[in-house]
C-alpha cells in the first residue's frame, strides 16, 4: 500500500499560552514505520493524542484512513489502537482480566483464544492470572502491547514502545512489531527517546522541536544531511540548536 493512511495539515493543539503542536503537516503511507522524534515537551504525545482523537485540535484538519479524526473518528477507531507508558490499565485487574475487557469494548468475538494467543506471542501467559499492580514496569508494558494488538489494528500508534524494557525483550518486541507488520501490512507511528530503535525501525523519521516539524527523513537521508554518523548525533544538532526544551509560548 502507498496512499498516505494518516494525513495532517495545519494541526495546531495550544494550552493558553502554551503551544504544544504548531501548525504541522504530515503524511504516513500505507505500511510505513514512521517515527516522531524530539526532546521532552517538543509535542510528540499530545500529536498522537489528536490523532487517535483523544484531543481535539485546537486548528487544522487531521485523517486517518480517509476519514476526518474530528468528525468521523469512530468510524475509524476500530481499525486502530495504541500503547502509551502514560496511560494505565486498571491496575487491580489481572492480566486476563484487562485483555477481556478490552476485546469486549472492541467487540472482538472468541474473546478467549485471542487472548490466549496474544499472551503466549507476547511471552506474558506466566503472569496471565496476576493484578496489573503487582508487575513490573517492563512486564506492564508487554501487556499495553497485548492491549493494542487485540483488534489486529492497521494503524499502530506507539509511546516509547519500549521505555521500560532490558534490552534484551526490547529487541525482542521490536522484532515482534516488524513481524506484525511485515504479516498485516499495518502502518506504525512511534514516539520515541531511543534513536537505535528510531535507526533500526523507522523508514521516516520526523523531528519536533517547540511543536513544530523541523526535519523528516529516512535515517540515512537525515544522517547525511547532517553529516553526522548516527541519528542521535543529528538529534543532538536540532535539540540543542536553540538551546531548550519544551513548547513555546504563543505570540
Ligand atoms: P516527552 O518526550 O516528555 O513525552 P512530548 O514531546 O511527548 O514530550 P507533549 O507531552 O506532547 O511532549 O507536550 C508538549 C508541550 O505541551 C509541553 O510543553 C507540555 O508541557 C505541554 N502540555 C501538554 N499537555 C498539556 C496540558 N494538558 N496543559 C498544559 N500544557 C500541556
């Protein structure tokens, strides 16, 4: 597939004087990995947000799978999901239990043999029968990635995917995300802090900075326009350009 499935134009989300995503435009084809990189406060998760339609825009036109996330996002949401360390699952829930509940809200039949399935793919059977509260962070975070596979989505949105994992199960879930998608040609676009990953994952990488788009790419390509040897290198040249962190205040 090469249509864009995720089309942003204009897309501007402000807090009062605060202006987290300013007015940016981006495409994401079909069965891409794309990546948005920045520091912390450049407006990387509040731009996921308005895309899965959790936040409306404060301006500008968003569509996912040709329909208009504003108006028509539940005509779309059912072919979508995320996984985010920011948003929990109810933590006095076993694992089993949360994984029923959201093929239920997703309206996925044979409830339990898919989330049978997904616990075994996602090495989490062991603890199937335990509360959310009582796992590790890592061990967390394989479960929101169980969350986000129920519905077999076509689009994947991913906040930091693997922030909380050794390196060893992060290298593992990546390859299991690439398995996913090299199998469903579902599009994938991730957040993330772990420039290796970005390197490794990504066929287009989109910096933000201060909520805007200042760079896009394919690793290579941003590597070489910065010449630089790795993509944190090109990070660190933006990031530090204008010396800060963070949104800027609206004019
Ligand atoms: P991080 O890497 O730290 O997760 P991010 O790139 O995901 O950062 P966002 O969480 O999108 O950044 O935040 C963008 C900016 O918007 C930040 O300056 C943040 O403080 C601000 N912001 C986000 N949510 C709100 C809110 N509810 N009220 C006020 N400001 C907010």
């Amino acid at each position: 597939m090469d249509a864009a499935v995720i089309r942003v134009e204009g897309l501007t989300k402000r807090y009062g004087d605060v202006v987290a995503v300013d007015a940016i435009d981006f495409e994401v084809k079909g069965g891409a990995t794309a990546a948005l990189l920045g520091a912390n406060g450049a407006g990387k998760t509040t731009t996921l947000a308005m895309i899965l339609g959790l936040l409306l825009p404060t301006a500008g036109t968003l569509s996912v799978l040709g329909q208009d996330m504003v108006r028509h996002r539940y005509r779309v949401l059912s072919r979508m999901n995320f996984s985010s360390p920011y948003i929990d699952l109810p933590r006095r829930l076993t694992v089993a239990e949360n994984l029923t509940v959201y093929a239920r809200l997703y309206g996925i039949g044979r409830t339990r043999p898919r989330v049978r399935q997904l616990c075994e793919e996602l090495a989490i059977t062991d603890f199937m029968d335990r509360t959310l509260g009582t796992l590790s962070a890592g061990q967390r975070s394989r479960v929101a990635l169980a969350k986000a596979l129920l519905n077999e989505p076509e689009i994947l949105l991913l906040d930091e995917p693997t922030a909380s994992l050794d390196p060893d199960v992060a290298d593992w879930v990546r390859q299991y995300l690439l398995a996913y998608q090299a199998r469903t040609g579902a599009t994938i676009l991730l957040a993330s802090h772990n420039m290796a990953e970005v390197e490794r994952m990504c066929t287009d990488v989109m910096i933000m900075r201060r909520g805007a788009i200042v760079d896009r790419g394919t690793p290579a390509e941003l590597i070489q326009r910065h010449g630089r040897q790795t993509l944190e290198e090109v990070f660190l040249d933006i990031v530090r350009h204008d010396g800060g962190e963070g949104a800027r205040a609206a004019q």
